[in-house]
C-alpha cells in the first residue's frame, strides 16, 4: 500500500534539492580540504590560521543552514494551515500544477 508524503519527506526533499543546488554552485571553485584546490601555505603558522578560521566560517555556515531549516519547517507548517482554512487540498494543488503545466507547454510550441 502506497503512503501519501508526509510533511517531513517533503521538507527533506526541499533540503536534499537546496544541498546539491549549493554544492554544485557555491563550492565549485573553493579551497577546502576535500576539493583538491588548496592554498600554496607553505607556514605552518599560517596553515593552522588559515584552517582554524575555515572551523570557524563553518561553523557560522551551518548555524545559518539549522536557522533557515527552521524557519522554513514553521513557513511550511503554516502554509498547509493556510491551506486547510481555505479548503485547498492537495488535489486541487496537484490539477492546478497540471493544468499549468500543460499550458505552459502548449504555449510554447514544444
């Protein structure tokens, strides 16, 4: 019996999507210990600089990445509420996307 997803594996999804988005754009040309481009450090001293700073530029990174997480679970959870008040169910959702889709696809001669 097929399950209908829940609020989580959508959630998930959005963040497996925006990880791979900003993998595959942002850390394309960055130094980092796995991407293979590294700064010519040749100082120790510097070296332990440098990767102490990048600890700590990581660590902000992801307490922002926890942040948005959260903010945007409450957004989701308040839009499905939203929703529910208005009478819009996950039907109706799915035809409209469908209906769009298919316009967008006549429109454009494909």
């Amino acid at each position: 019996m097929d399950r209908s997803p829940t609020l989580d594996d959508k959630t998930d999804e959005l963040y497996d999507n925006a990880e791979i988005a900003h993998h595959g754009s942002l850390y394309e040309n960055a130094s980092s210990p796995d991407s293979g481009v590294h700064p010519n450090l040749t100082d120790p001293v510097e070296q332990a600089r440098q990767e102490e700073e990048w600890k700590r530029e990581l660590a902000e990174v992801e307490e922002d990445i926890q942040t948005l997480r959260q903010t945007l679970s409450t957004k989701i959870r308040r839009t499905q509420d939203l929703k529910q008040k208005l009478g819009i169910t996950p039907l109706q959702e799915f035809q409209h996307d469908l209906q769009s889709g298919l316009k967008t696809v006549t429109e454009s001669g494909v």
